[in-house]
C-alpha cells in the first residue's frame, strides 16, 4: 500500500516529473493557448506526458492545472469550465500514476490582475475552489508553485488550507542571488510559510540548478520537507523557442546534490524533460555526490552616505519655484535648452522634465536632463513612470540616473496610453508609484531590488505627485501618508485654479510634515482652458475663470498669467514653493511670474 506522502518525504527523497508546459509546446500546441483546457479538448496529449515521466521513474506526476485557476481561463473565457477541468485534470494524472505513484495538484499565481484589486477573500475563495476541484478528482496533495510573491502565496495557502485536508506544498520563485524579486531571503519566506501551515516548502522555476543548490545550501535546517524543483538552467531565444542548453546529466548531478543538503522533494522545471527526469533518478539512485559550493556573498554595503542634492536643501531651508519643460516631439533641443538658460538665469531653484506626458512619445527626459544640466548647472527633476519600463529595465535607468548625478527624481505611474490606438500600446506598470519610490528609497540604502550592493553611495530625492482635484480628498491624502512611508520627500501637486482648493489642500494636509509644492499652470487662450478642464485628466477649472479667459479673447496669455499670479500670490505663504508649469512650454510666461515673485 502507497505510504502517505510526507511520511514518505520524512524517510527519503522522493522524485517528481518535470515540465508540462514545455512539452505541450514541443509537441504543436500554440503558447498563446490555454493548456489547461487540453485535460478536455485533448486528454490523449496530456496523458501521453505523463506517462512518459511515469516511465522516467518519476513518483509524483503533477497535474495540468497550473493556471487552471477561474481568473486565468476567464481570459480564455473558460471560468466557467474551472472546476470541469480540474476534476478532468487530476483524473487524468491518476490514470498514468497507477496506484504506487503520487498525484500533485498543481496551482499557480493568478498572473496580472488588471486594475481593479481583488480583496483577500476572493483571493483566497479563488485558490480554494481550484483545490477543491483537484481533491474531488483525486489529488494526493495541493502544489502550490511558481510564486514570485510572498503576500499572494500566503492567501493561496490560506484559501486552500481552509477548504481540503491533504497536505499542501508551498514553492517559491527564487532569483539567481538567492531572494525574491521583492528582496526577501529563502529563509524568511519559508519561515512564513511555515508558520502559516505548509506541509512542504521549496522553490521552483526562475533558476537552475546550480543556483538552486546555492539556496539549500544557505538555509540550514528545514522543520518540514524540503522541495527543489529548478529549471533545466537559462534559455536562449531561437525563433519563438526557448532552448535549454544543459544537459539531463548536469541537471541531475546539481540537483542530486541538494538531497545532502535536506532537500527531500525533487524534481524539474521549466526546460526539464522525461530524459531530465530519469537522469535524476540515476544519479539519486548511485548516490550521487555533488562537492559543497559555497556562494559568494554580496558584496558589503557601502554605508557611506552621498551628499544631498541642492534642491533637498533647498526644500530644508525655504521656498522654492520649479519649473517644468517637456521634451519635444522631435529631435531640435535647442528651444528647450534656450529655455532652460533664461529661467536658470531667473533664479529658478529646479526644472523639471516629464516622461512622456499622455503617454505620446517624446525625446528622452533623461538625455534632456542632463543635457539641461550640462548646459545650466541647475538642478533638474527627472520623471520617471511605470508605464514604460519593466523591473530590470526600471533598475537598469536608476543606476543609469544615480552615475550621471541625476538625483532627483519624481515618482509616478504614468498616464495610461490611449486605448483607441491604431497601434497596439500597452503599459507596463511592473512597478506603479508607491513600488518606484521604494525601490528608489532601497538604492538609497545601497542596495537594488534584489538586495544587490551598489558599491557606491547614492542620494535620491524622492518626489511624489498629489492629485487635489478629486471628490475624494481623503483618499489622495491617504496616499500622500503611504507614498511617505515608501520614501517620497516632498510632493507636486496638480494643476489648481480656485482659491477654495487651495483651502482645501491646507486643511486637508495640515498634518502632511513632507513639503508640499504647489501646482500652477497658467492658461494660454480659452481653448486652453477648456481643454484642460474638459479633457486633461486631473484637472479641474472654475466656470468663472474659463468665462475670464473667452472674455481675454487674443490676449488670452496674459490674462492667464494674471489669473495664475492672483492664485499664487494667495497661496504663496502656505507652502513649501510653487510649481510652474508653463503651457507649450511658453516659459516666458514662467518668467513673469518668478518675477512678480521677486526672482
């Protein structure tokens, strides 16, 4: 009779299959498919994989539902077919099992979200239905796989452990520096997920085997089973093929050998095969021994700290007016750079320099910046969203910004681009605004988002936007308090037009003890102002100023410049500075106004 699972784990090392996406791929099935759905439209495809990893030598055959979950098929507008194909997907795997084999239920992350959040009981609801479906259909026990995030593979564990009784398997995805994408070390999410009612804790996928060793080998004792499933190692792109170049025997040898670090759950990843499989097996079975390899720390912080930027004293010290110049849409600089000498010349303490406004492209912000500095010598604000870069791309611009001695920064997400685009434009957003300030705020302290030194010390000024033109004051504010606690040092505000807003904000922020810079965008013409009111998001202008600005006619600028001195000459006593954002980058208009300051 099949010995229960983790008295099996708790006497020996017991091997699992491999990959199944992989294969379904080798074998004609499309990558932008839903696999899950196979166990239903092609149950023979499915079972031929199995099998082959049953012949392998494998003893627990997971089952094809990696993102069988009601959130991942509804995008193949499948969720109403969640449970059927889990049910069919653990029959399936029981099938080729036999009765001397195990069967894994295999669940991973739910993928990308959208905009609106789940709360932690749809969540959890979520991974609990999955897990029921895979019990009914015959599961030995629940794995929990692939999972870059700590938070959400704890409400999966929730919701599973709420709803089944077999023993669950909680794995991780591991960087090559032995952490999480959000920093966090081996131990400390197994420590978490140990407490939280794992049965067995691992890591899988993301790394290959030597890696993964390297993570055993750091942890010391594990107080529940132990599960290393690694990838066959990194691939290289050939066409629209990822090939894994490592061979089954060096697969084996490396992984063989976490098995004298604790590891007693084996197995592959993305990459591996049946071959990978069986060469495992092989080599736990002539007891293979793998010379310890000691990982070489990261380097020590340097804690030395970097001088603060101008502008972070000057914010310290008094008031200050920034200016913003958006970069042209074309390659002639020079009307920028123009701009930039007369109001660095006019006493202005920063300028700053938008990424990409409304999403439409632009020159980069960031060349423009340090062209603007090299020019002027004055300090420049570089924006930088989510929108356009990705996690490695996003650390990659930092570095780029911290060598180059741009160390102010505004943090924000980034206007969405236009979903009636010819083109098909998409946004990134792996990092939103509260997430860059953190991770600006964690290169401040020497290290990047895996906990990498940076050798060098580096002093970001971390900026925020707050957006007052909302019916929701307090829920703006509310985040004014969380972008504080991710790092932002000060804040920009939205465009304001009313001498009420402006009353709003004081009282709104009274507590806030970051400086807060007031937004002003003087009005060009009428149309100016109806566009913005009606169409720029953010924004809001009062009837009677858009009725002064058609009663302005041509002269529409200057009445705006007017219009924006009465504001800010009201507001001027109760902030930390004014921030001018001249429309088309008129920044003559700018100018007037510095000068009825008395720049």
């Amino acid at each position: 009779m099949k010995q229960h699972i983790l008295t099996a784990l708790g006497e020996r090392v017991v091997v699992a299959d491999g990959a199944m996406g992989s294969l379904l791929f080798d074998r004609g099935v499309d990558s932008s498919s839903c696999y899950d759905v196979l166990n239903l439209t092609d149950p023979a495809l499915v079972q031929s994989i199995h099998k082959a990893y049953a012949d392998a030598g494998a003893e627990i055959i997971e089952t094809n539902t990696f993102g069988a979950n009601r959130v991942k098929l509804g995008r193949f507008d499948l969720a109403h077919r969640t449970r059927e194909i889990n049910l069919r997907g653990a029959e399936l795997a029981r099938g080729q099992a036999g009765p001397g084999r195990w069967v894994a239920g295999a669940m991973g992350p739910l993928g990308r979200l959208g905009i609106d959040p789940l709360s932690q009981e749809e969540l959890e609801d979520i991974f609990g239905g999955q897990a029921l479906a895979l019990v009914e259909g015959g599961v030995d026990f629940i794995m929990l796989e692939t999972f870059a995030s700590l938070s959400l593979l704890l409400t999966a564990l929730r919701g599973v452990k709420a709803v089944v009784s077999v023993p669950v398997a909680a794995q991780m995805v591991f960087t090559q520096r032995g952490r999480t994408h959000s920093g966090r070390t081996a131990r400390e999410c197994f420590d978490a997920l140990i407490w939280a009612g794992a049965d067995v804790v691992g890591l899988n996928c993301g790394i290959g085997p030597k890696n993964a060793l390297e993570v055993v080998q750091g942890l010391g004792p594990v107080p529940v089973p132990l599960s290393v499933l690694p990838n066959a190692g990194f691939p290289e792109s050939s066409g629209d093929r990822l090939i894994y170049a490592s061979s089954p025997e060096y697969f084996a040898r490396r992984t063989a050998a976490c098995a004298a670090h604790g590891a007693r759950l084996l197995g592959g990843c993305c990459g591996t095969a049946p071959e990978h499989i069986a060469a495992l097996v092989r080599a736990l079975d002539a007891g293979s021994s793998e010379a310890r390899i000691v990982s070489v720390s990261p380097d020590e912080v340097n804690t030395q700290t970097a001088a603060p930027t101008r502008l972070s004293r000057r914010l310290a010290e008094g008031k200050v007016i920034l200016v913003e110049l958006d970069p042209p849409k074309h390659l002639d600089v020079e009307p920028v750079l123009a701009a930039a000498e007369a109001l660095s010349a006019a006493g202005v303490d920063a300028i700053t320099i938008a990424e990409n406004p409304l999403a439409v492209p632009r020159l980069s912000n960031i060349v423009l910046a340090g062209m603007v500095r090299a020019r002027t010598g004055v300090d420049v604000v570089v924006h930088m969203t989510g929108r356009d870069r990705n996690l490695v791309g996003m650390q990659s611009t930092i570095m780029g910004l911290a060598a180059s001695n741009l160390h102010n920064v505004l943090a924000v997400t980034g206007d969405p681009p236009s979903a009636g685009s010819a083109e098909r434009v998409s946004g990134v957003y792996d990092l939103r605004s509260l997430e860059l300030m953190a991770l600006l705020a964690g290169f401040n302290e020497g290290r990047n988002h895996y906990g990498d030194s940076m050798r060098l010390p580096v002093n970001f000024c971390i900026g925020g936007a707050f957006n007052p033109n909302t019916r929701n004051m307090a829920l703006q504010v509310g985040r004014m308090e969380k972008k504080m606690t991710a790092g932002a040092r000060y804040f920009l505000t939205q465009p304001v037009y009313s001498r009420e807003r402006v009353d709003e904000i004081l009282a709104a922020t009274a507590h806030i003890t970051a400086p807060i810079v007031l937004g002003i965008m003087p009005l060009a013409s009428s149309r100016n102002a109806e566009f913005l009111h009606n169409e720029f998001p953010g924004i809001e202008i009062p009837s009677e100023t858009r009725e002064r600005m058609a009663r302005a006619g041509e002269h529409g600028q200057e009445e705006g410049v007017n219009i924006a001195w009465e504001l800010l000459e009201y507001a001027w006593p109760h902030f930390a500075g004014v921030y001018i954002i001249p429309p088309f980058n008129r920044h003559v208009m700018a100018l007037e106004l510095m000068r009825r300051l008395g720049r």
